[in-house]
C-alpha cells in the first residue's frame, strides 16, 4: 500500500514537471538553482561560483554557435537601444582592460566576462524567438526552487549554526553573537533572493493555491531578514510593493495576504524576544549597535575613498579589479586628510566599493560609468512604463521590474560583482531589449564568424579554468596550512604553475616560510602584492623584516601599515617596541 502511495505521488510529481525538462531547461536548472545552492566561496571573489558559472555560459554558447554554424545562411542582426548599450558598455570593459595599470590582474576579470556576453547574446536571441516566453516560464519555476531552496538552508545555518565559513563565525562570534543566514556570505544570499523574486512569484502567482505562495513568501521573507541585511529589507519591500502594483485582483489578493503574513511574522519575532528575551532573537537587535560602528552601516571612509579614486580615474579607469587594489591605500589618505588621530574602528579592507557606480567609475573610467547608468536608467524607466501600462507591460516573469529592484542594491551594495545579480541583470536587459524596437545593423554569416567567436571562447574559458584550478590549489593548501608544511607549500606552489598572477598563493607561500623562521618568505610576500593588496600582507612583511635583520625597513612598512590600517593595535605595539629597541620615541 505505502508503494502503492508512494509510485503515485511521484508519478503526479514528474507529470507537473515535465514540460519544465524539455528544451533549455538544463540552462535554466544550472543557472537557477544547481549553482546557487553550492555555497558561495568568499576568498578570491567568489572564484569557484564564478567558474562554475562560466562553465554554464561556455556550454550554451559553443553549442548555440554549432547549431548556427550547421544552419549556415545568413542572419538579419538586429539592435534595440539596450543592444548597443550593452556592447559600447563591454567594449569599454576591454579598453580599461588593455589600459589598465595592472593588466595581469585585470585579465583574470576579464576572462570572465566575455563568457558574459556570450551569455547576453543567449538570452537575447532566445528571448527573440518564438521559445522565449516557454524559456522565461522554466526559468521562472527554477528561480522560485532555488530562492527557497537557499532561503531553507540559510534559516538552517542561522538555527542550527552549521556549514558556517570560519570567517563569518569569528566576525560575528567577535562581536559576542552567533551567525547569520549567510550560504557563505550575507550580501549574496539577501541580494539573491530579492532579485529573483520577480521571477520567483511569477511561477507561483499561477498555482492554483495560494499557499505555495504564502509560504514561499514567509521562508524568503525570514531569510532576508536574519542575513541582517538593512539594505535586503528594504529592497525586499520595494519589491513586493512593485509586484503587488503589477497584479490582477485575484493575485493583489495573494500577495497582500503574503505581505501581511511576512510582517505579522516578524512582528511575532519581536514580541517573543520581549517576553523571554531569547538569546537568538536578541541577535537582530544587537546588531544594530554593531553596525552603528562600522564603515559598512554609515559607509563614510569606503564613499570618501571611492570618490577620491573615481576623480583619479580617468576616461577609461584604473582597470578591472583595481579599486580593490588601490583601496587600502586611498582609505590612508582619508582617514589622515584631517591632520586628527584617525579613528581605529573605521578601516577595513576591501575589495568591492559596495556601490556599483563608483567601483565601475574606478575600474573601468567616466566613459563606461555613463554608459552604465544609461542602461540601468532605460531599464528602471522600461519597468516604470510597464507599471503604468498594466495591460500592454505585463512581462512574462515580471523581468521588466528587475532593473527597478536592482537600483536600491546597485547604490548600496555590489550586485554586479556577485555572480547571480549579474546573470539576473543581464536576463532582464535581454528580456527588454527583446520587446523594444530595433533597427538592422548588417547581416552576418555564422560559418564565417561562429568559428573565430568559439576561438575566443575557447582562449578566455582556458584562462578561466587555469585561475580556477590556481584557487583550488590555494583552498587545499589553506587545509593543511598548521599541520603539514610539504603539502601545505606543495599545493600552494602548483598554484602558482596554474596560474602565476593568483597573488593569494604568493601571500600563503611567504607565510608559510616565515612561520617557519625562514626569511626567503619576504620575497614570496612582496611578489604577491603585484597582484592584491592586503594589511596582513604589510603586516607580515614587517615582522619578517624585524625577525631577520632590517629593523629600518621593517619600521617604513609597519608605518605604511598603520598608515592605512591605523585600527590593526599589535601593529602599533609591535612598532613601539622596535622604536624602543632604537632607543626611539
């Protein structure tokens, strides 16, 4: 009987879900919701993510160009507005690539992100034809699997603390309260969900039930709401007002009664830590005192410092991956330019401005940062106009509104450098670019451009691997780094092989050999600061200075240090004693 039950169940499961397996749902299913449930890895920038992500893109490109190149013929091309944005905004990319004052850490950007355009030209030949609204529906189903999906596990970590990167647990475990949802970093998850919530409701508007909805509503709701995201709130408000614009009656009626669920749940959050005075609810709350300390609630140092390297960026930039680069030193100057002690609570080190206009600004010059806010200003004023024109803008999985729902974050955070807020960006552009009117640009021949395109794919997507397996490298040496020094040094040297401008496994391999007593560690050090730069990496220079003879040396890096870190104390007490040692004051 219970077989009996059970083959029947999952009969009626695979026959709902059958037409989301056909056609271009494995693009839908690795972009949606295979790849975002494998938890994003923080150091360096969510490189394995990334890779994994570009692997998805690589894929569907070599075989769309395949299936072009066996058609033969000859193809009409047609550009909107949006199409040319896009390609001036990308042509850009490359010239502050070519330009920039670090081109061998630029390049590993760069790799990536002509895989995205490639993704970008997918979606909008596919969004073009006559299967764009049947992909947009699969796309629609896996986004809503995967925010709950994720939603799930975040609540998890947050109740059950497990599957915590060891960073967050001695950040949060630093200021005296447990994790948060995370899936291995707060911004993403909180900026995930919100960002796919369009496509999200959109599949779940259409159940029959208005309980899937509900309580999809309630899981993301609290997800978002234990990353203690301030920003992922309100974000995630903004969207669910502009859903509930977008509505029919019957579905204003679901999604007020989902709103209303959210806020009476977390209002029962509150009164519960009221009345008991939960150690778990008392975490939100702290929180708040906590982040009144940081740059990251009020931002002062970060903007300062950006806007001072943006007014030093020129036309084209600085170059891919440069703010995080020159950040610590532009934070100095900020933090001295008012001739007073600098406060030690304020500094960090960052790599993301956590303001997408600045950092392209930074990165890639005043040229692109125009052409950026050009496109996300056409796509906010396309999801205005399909608010005011309910019945002509009503778009399939609501795609026009993302641009909207992407500004709060673009100003606040740095969604175009996360992986997914990208794709989702890029999904949105195409999807607008395909409803709006376009004008002939030529025509091309696929058998003669397909294959020079798939050279260039196949160039950049090697370069990618070698940086991805230069990473991996560095996470297995990291595994072994207190208890096996050969193999620990090992995997950091294959790291290097893979990939030689991976400054992180230069950083390891000196730290290594000078927690050794070994002062060849120095030069290792030194070597990785051509590709990152990092306060334990002046740091450790220093004390290896000091250990190994070159007290005066050692003394200019440690000023240079708390130059820019003046926050970092055993930095400072480490430096008094070598003045002492001087006989210096």
């Amino acid at each position: 009987m219970e077989h009996r039950v059970l083959s029947v169940v999952v009969k009626n499961i695979s026959r709902r879900f059958a037409k989301y397996l056909q056609g271009h749902s494995i693009v839908a299913f690795l972009l949606f919701l295979a790849l975002p449930v494998i938890r994003i890895q923080s150091i360096p920038a969510f490189s394995i993510t990334r890779f994994l992500i570009h692997c998805v893109a690589f894929s569907v490109c070599i075989f769309a160009l395949a299936c072009m190149v066996r058609r033969g013929g000859e193809k009409t091309l047609r550009f909107s507005a949006v199409d040319f944005l896009v390609t001036g905004f990308y042509a850009l990319y490359f010239v502050a690539g070519a330009l920039s004052e670090n081109r061998a850490l630029s390049f590993a950007g760069l790799s990536g992100e002509f895989l995205m355009i490639g993704l970008y030209v997918f979606f909008r030949v596919t969004l073009s034809g006559p299967s764009g609204e049947d992909f947009v529906e699969k796309i629609s189903m896996f986004a809503a699997l995967a925010a709950i999906t994720l939603s799930i596990w975040g609540l998890a970590q947050y109740f059950f603390e497990f599957d915590v990167p060891r960073g967050l647990k001695l950040l949060f475990k630093t200021h005296h309260f447990p994790v948060v949802a995370s899936m291995g970093n707060p911004n993403f998850l909180a900026e995930f969900i919100v960002l796919s919530l369009p496509l999200s409701f959109h599949f779940l508007l259409k159940r029959k039930s208005a309980m899937p909805l509900v309580a999809a509503a309630v899981v993301t709701g609290l997800a978002v709401f234990l990353t203690y995201s301030r920003l992922g709130w309100f974000a995630m408000a903004f969207a669910l007002l502009l859903l509930l614009m977008t509505g029919g009656g019957g579905e204003r009626r679901r999604l007020a009664a989902a709103i209303v669920t959210i806020a009476v749940i977390t209002g029962l959050f509150f009164i519960y830590h009221y009345r008991t005075g939960s150690t778990r609810s008392d975490r939100v709350l702290r929180s708040f005192e906590i982040s009144k300390a940081t740059p990251l609630f009020e931002r002062t140092v970060i903007y300062r410092a950006g806007l001072s390297m943006l007014c030093d960026a020129g036309l084209f930039g600085m170059g891919p991956g440069m703010f995080g680069y020159r950040y610590l030193d532009y934070q100095g100057r900020v933090l001295h330019s008012e001739g007073e002690r600098p406060s030690r609570s304020l500094p960090v080190d960052l790599d993301h401005a956590h303001n997408d206009i600045i950092e392209i600004g930074v990165d890639l010059g005043y040229g692109a940062l125009a052409v950026f806010i050009l496109l996300i200003g056409f796509g906010a004023a396309a999801g205005v106009r399909a608010l005011v024109r309910l019945s002509a803008g009503r778009s399939p999985g609501n795609l026009g509104l993302v641009p909207l729902v992407y500004l709060p974050f673009c100003l606040w955070s740095f969604p175009f450098h996360m992986p997914f807020g990208k794709i989702i960006l890029l999904l949105s552009l195409a999807f607008i670019a395909s409803r709006s009117r376009s004008v002939e640009a030529g025509v091309m021949r696929p058998r003669l451009v397909g294959p020079f395109i798939s050279i260039l794919l196949v160039v950049f997507m090697a370069v990618d691997a070698r940086y991805a397996l230069s990473v991996r490298q560095y996470g297995k040496g990291l595994a072994y780094f207190k208890g096996n020094f050969e193999k620990s040094f090992e995997h950091f040297r294959c790291g290097v092989e893979w990939y030689p401008y991976n400054g992180y496994n230069y950083f390891s391999m000196g730290a290594l050999l000078l927690n050794r007593g070994r002062s060849e560690g120095i030069g290792f050090l030194k070597q990785s600061m051509k590709y990152f730069s990092n306060s334990s990496t002046y740091l450790y220079i220093a004390r290896g200075l000091r250990d190994h003879g070159s007290p005066e040396e050692s003394k200019r890096w440690y000023r240079h240090l708390l130059f820019v870190r003046p926050d970092i104390r055993r930095a400072h007490e480490e430096y008094r004693e070598i003045l002492e040692r001087s006989g210096e004051q």
